[in-house]
C-alpha cells in the first residue's frame, strides 16, 4: 500500500461499550483487522447511558465539544468523549447529549417500544458525525457506516453537506443489518421528519413498494454495500455489493479498491 489510507468506522454499537447485537461483535473485529493492514482508523458512536464511563475510561476533549447540532429549528448540545479500544491503539469518540443519549437504555422503554424520539437521536447523531469530522480536520478516504442509526448520513453526504471539502473525496460504505424494527417504527413520520430537517430531496429513495426500508435509502447514496448479516436479502441495489462473509478477509481490500483505488498493486 502506498501510504497510510484513513478509514472511519462510525457505529451504532461496538463491544465492549453497546452490546445488543451482532453488530457489535463485528465492528471490534472489523476495526482491529483494518487497522492490523496499516491503515489509520477512528470510530465513532453515541454515547448511550448504558455505557459505564469510569470502567471504560471515558473523557471529555473538550476542544472538541460545545457545538450545537440542529433537530427540528431546535439545538442540542453535542458533547465529544473517547476512549481507547482496550487491547489496541485506536481512539473511539463518544458523542453524547443529555436529551438524547443520557436515559439508562438504548432504544426501547422498559415495556420493549421504541422511544418516540429515536428518529430525532438518529438525526442528532448522523449530524453530528458530520460537525466532529470537520473539527478533527481529518478527511477520510472511507466512511464505512454500521446500523440503522447511521442510515442517513449517506442521503447527508450527497445533499445537506454535498460542499463540505473535508469529505469531497470520501467513499461512503454502507454495512446493511436488520432493521425490520426501525422501519416500523419510523414509517409513519419519516417523511415529514427528514424533509423538515432538509432531507426532501432524497426521502423517496428510502421506500419501497413495501414501506419505509432504511437499508434502501442508504445503500442509494452510498458507493458501496456489504451485507453484514448471513439471512439479510438486499433487492434493487445498483451499487457494488460485498456479500456477507463470516470472517474478514482480504476481499474487503479487493471491494475498497473496486470503489476507491485503496489498494495499491
């Protein structure tokens, strides 16, 4: 490889902090593997209340916190904290909010129904991924996404934030998982939702024939796809696709370099 490419990971969840399902497991590995090619790799993730921060070593930067992050002509506060991955070198960014990410679960109440409010956090934090990268001033070549929770930012990249020069030469990967529950959820509000927030250009990518489907929509504005799960049936997508694989190989330097030229002969 011919100098050091940059990779960020932004995720939904990641072992050892958010733990609820396969995505988890998979983006701690996943991470460790790209970083173990010579790669420079950062991730970042909410800070849910669930994440314990003395255990995990949590702290502010402080320089990179105090900015307002815009949710229906309302501002919250975005906080920034990190950490080390244990056993590597790698830094995780937490962003946090106490609107948001300070309640004691993730997505669901204690009866098991999603939070009213979980399509304004996506919002607040698919945002604010966008406003921590351009103060780190760090331009990704790849921005490979994980979940639901970062379904928009791709539909962000190509419209809202479309001039933003940090990410001008970014390639966008989208990593597709289960997201039933979320369709269901936000189907009735998505599109007055993300229209009122600036998104009206691209909502009609995230439906189908059957309701809202926010895989769709983002593997649309992405450059790539890779299906993270073994049972996941992704229809109509006209991107490149990486076929879901139980362990990561060097097929997904053969996929990266299919979109970007990140691999060098």
């Amino acid at each position: 490889m011919a100098d050091k490419k940059r990779i960020l990971i932004v995720t939904q969840e990641m072992k050892p902090y958010t733990v609820l399902s396969e995505i988890s497991e998979l983006v701690n590995k996943y991470a460790q593997f790209v970083q173990g090619q010579g790669m420079e790799v950062r991730i970042l993730m909410p800070r849910f209340g669930t994440i314990n921060e003395r255990r995990h070593r949590l702290h502010e930067v402080v320089r990179l916190s105090g900015m307002n992050i815009n949710v229906d002509e309302d501002d919250y506060p975005l906080i920034i904290k990190v950490a080390s991955l244990p056993g590597t070198r790698m830094q995780v960014y937490f962003l946090d909010n106490e609107e948001y990410f300070k309640r004691k679960s993730v997505f669901e109440d204690a009866e098991g129904a999603y939070f009213e409010d979980n399509l304004d956090r996506t919002l607040f934090f698919c945002k604010g991924v966008i406003e921590t990268v351009k103060k780190f001033g760090w331009a990704p070549d790849i921005v490979h996404l994980h979940g639901w929770m970062t379904s928009l930012l791709p539909a962000l990249f190509k419209s809202t934030y479309k001039n933003e020069p940090i990410f001008r030469d970014s390639q966008v990967v989208y990593t597709a998982y289960n997201a039933d529950a979320a369709n269901a959820a936000f189907n009735d509000t998505f599109r007055e939702k993300i229209t009122a927030n600036g998104l009206g250009d691209t909502v009609d990518a995230f439906f189908t024939d059957n309701g809202l489907d926010l895989n769709a929509g983002a593997s649309k504005f992405s450059e790539g796809t890779v299906v993270g799960t073994s049972d996941l049936v992704l229809d109509n997508l006209t991107n490149p696709v990486l076929d879901y694989e139980e362990e990561f190989s060097s097929r997904y330097f053969d996929f990266f370099e299919e979109l970007l030229a990140i691999v060098e002969e």
